[in-house]
C-alpha cells in the first residue's frame, strides 16, 4: 500500500482509510489525516458503531521511575508577531501548552491532571469513530501547580512537538518520565493541527482543508515562539495570556542554556527543523518523523548538534527522506528501532489502545495494526530509558553505556548503523 504523505490533506474519510489500513495488515502514518487514537469502529448496522453497553473504560498511565514528584501547569500563548487571520483585525496566533517540572515533596497536597479534559477527548474519539463516552482519561502524575522542587541551579528544558491532529498529551509517558528524574519539559498543542481545549472551555480540532495545511516547518515557528516564552518564564515574567499564576519556584527552575528538544512523527521533523534554524536547542530526538519540512519534501541542510532517531514506520532503508537526513547530520547521531515497532509504539497509544481495544470491540489483528508485535509493558520501558539517556547524556553530560551499543537489558532494540 502506497504510504499517505504528511503534507497532503486526506481525500477520504477516516472510516473508509482505516479499513483500508487494517486490511493492507500494517500502520501506516495516519498522523496526516487522523490522530494516534484513531481506530476502526466496533462492528456496525447502517453505518454507526453499535453501543458498548458498558461503563466507561477507566484508562490508567504507568508511574514515573525518577525521584521526583511531578508538577505541571497549564499555559495559554498567543504570538503578537502572527495575526490570525481566521480570527479576524486583532487576532493573534494562539497556542496551548503545558510546563511539566520536579515538584517539592509535598505535591500530593495538588490534584493530579488528566491526560486531556474531558470535552477534548471526547472530540478526539469522536472524530476517530469511537464512541465519544468509551473511555475516561487517565490520571497523570502531574499535579496541578505544585511548588518547583529547588536545587539551587536551573534545570534543563526539553521541548516537545505532538503528530499531526494529535495533542500535546500524546506522549505523557515520556514527558513525565524526564520531569521525574529533573527536566522541565514544555509540551505544546499546535492551534488547527490539535484537538486541544482553550482556557474559556472552547474546544478546537484540526481544519482539515489545504488553506490551514501546517507542515513541519510551521511547527517549527511555534517552537521558536515557545523557546521565547521560556526565556520569559527563566527571567520572571509570566507569558499566559490570561496571566494565570504559575507555580512558586518554576522562574528559578529553568536553566536555558541547556534545552532539548523531540516529538513524534511531524513533530519529530519539527524538531530537526528547529535545531537548523535556533541554535538554542542543543539535542534532538525524533519518534519515526518522516522527515518531510514541508513543500520542500526533504531535509538537505548539515546539522552539527546530537540527534537521535527512534525508527520504526520511518526507517532508513525504506525511506529516502530519513537516509538523506541521516547524511547531513554532522554532529553525534545514533538510530535505533524496536523489533516490532508500528508508527505509534513509541508514545502512549502502545499503553492506552489495548485498554481501549475490548470496550471497541477491536478483533486482536486490529489492535496489533496499532500497537504491533511490541509488548507494550517492554514499550514503556524502551520510552522511560532512551529518551533519559539521550538528554542525560547530552543535556546534562552524564555519559551511560545505553546508547553506546546493544544491551541486554533491551534485547528488541536494534543499534543501526
């Protein structure tokens, strides 16, 4: 089956792509025309899924390994520098994001947040063909404004970029993951490529037509608009549109002159796309990005800075995009790819879709189309250790043995030349 590009807009409907997708027996890079939790519909009569008849599916996400609790916040960013013209004479370019940090010891004293507000996924399943009431988001281990955890010295930043029509929860596995062993990591919904839900409540989705198509290079200026935001927050300024407070501590937790940055498929392109065009991003880790910037399809520019490539879909030697990318990074590199690995294993459908797949009704060959032969216990552990190892080791210069070469510890993990 002919792979769909990341920069066209889908000419089918979801329903009919997926089954298409289902039937080849392989996932193929659905970020272009739906998100990571799109899934084929229960069993149907005249064309609507047949109801579960069953409670909510309470979702659940592993804890974190590091020795930190976990706080976040929410943040609402709009670029004074971009009008939006959609919105109208006034109207600026608008993000939502989320700073995710270590907490003080007294965070349980903070409600945990869920993986997205209600409204959002229920948009999100929605679109999807799930019923939009199938499943309740999982709690995450993010309390809600907790005091920073203070060390004395700034913690490095990582920035991370979600898939297109995904959302910047897509990942939370990762992102707590650093946040628990000293990261700040800033995660970011891009505004009419997300399903994402404003402080007024307003839930938006992607537009899906050719005059909001967003490559990866678009995400990239939204980065480089959120690196400003946090060299505002470092100097003690609040960038939330609304003014909302932010947490006692965060100003003095962030150290920006070490920041990272990965994202997951487009987003993961993105980030080599900010990494040539901002030199404040020291390290980048792509999750199978296609490596397509945008009408220009592919990447011919030298990047001088340590990359990592997790591939799976996205390998070198099935797509030329990602080898010729590979040739122009000049800096320390390494590409590694989990034997069994579909587009999505290494974010938090691996965890989440088998907990959804008995309320769909998703037959096991279904459920493998999205999670493939990967276990998902072994997933959660490839995502909490690699990405640890890649800015600990280039963030923080604390050099492990993980990705000096293949590990026991990791037996489904191929080191590629």
């Amino acid at each position: 089956m002919t792979t769909t590009p990341f920069t066209s807009r889908d000419r089918m409907t979801r329903r009919s792509m997926l089954g298409a997708v289902l039937a080849a027996g392989a996932a193929v890079p659905l970020a272009a025309a739906a998100p990571a939790w799109a899934a084929p519909a229960p069993a149907t009569e005249g064309g609507a899924p047949v109801p579960t008849g069953s409670a909510p599916a309470q979702l659940t996400l592993p804890e974190p390994t590091g020795p930190h609790p976990v706080g976040t916040v929410e943040l609402h960013l709009v670029d004074a520098s971009r009008p939006d013209l959609d919105a109208g004479p006034g109207h600026y370019r608008q993000l939502m994001a989320s700073v995710w940090y270590p907490a003080r010891g007294d965070a349980d004293r903070y409600a945990r947040v869920p993986w997205m507000p209600a409204d959002a996924l229920r948009a999100l399943l929605a679109s999807t063909d799930f019923p939009p009431d199938i499943a309740l988001a999982p709690l995450t281990a993010g309390h809600e404004g907790a005091p920073a955890h203070r060390t004395g010295r700034g913690l490095p930043v990582v920035v991370y970029s979600h898939g297109a029509g995904s959302h910047r929860s897509d990942h939370t596995v990762i992102v707590q993951e650093l946040a628990s062993h000293g990261y700040v990591v800033v995660t970011v919904d891009h505004i009419n490529d997300a399903y994402s839900q404003l402080p007024d409540g307003q839930v938006v989705t992607p537009i899906r037509d050719d005059q909001h198509t967003m490559y990866a290079v678009d995400y990239a200026t939204d980065i480089r608009f959120v690196l400003d935001c946090v060299e505002q927050i470092a100097a003690g300024h609040n960038p939330d549109a609304g003014r909302r407070p932010l947490p006692d501590g965060l100003c003095q937790a962030l150290d920006t002159s070490r920041i990272g940055m990965f994202g997951w498929s487009k987003g993961g392109t993105a980030t080599a796309c900010v990494m040539l065009t901002d030199r404040r991003v020291g390290a980048g880790l792509s999750l199978d990005g296609p490596m397509q910037p945008g009408p220009q399809p592919t990447i011919t520019t030298d990047l001088d800075r340590p990359f990592m490539l997790m591939t799976a879909k996205f390998a070198r030697p099935q797509d030329p995009n990602v080898a010729v990318f590979w040739s122009h990074l000049k800096g320390w590199r390494l590409d590694v790819q989990a034997e069994g690995a579909t587009h999505h294993s290494y974010g938090d459908t691996q965890v989440l879709m088998p907990q959804m797949a008995k309320p769909a009704g998703m037959s096991d060959e279904q459920l493998k189309a999205w999670i493939g032969n990967l276990d998902p216990a072994r997933a959660v552990k490839i995502q909490q250790a690699y990405p640890l190892a890649f800015f600990d080791q280039h963030l923080r210069h604390r050099r492990g043995h993980l990705l000096d070469g293949p590990s026991r510890a990791f037996p489904e993990v191929r080191y590629l030349p």
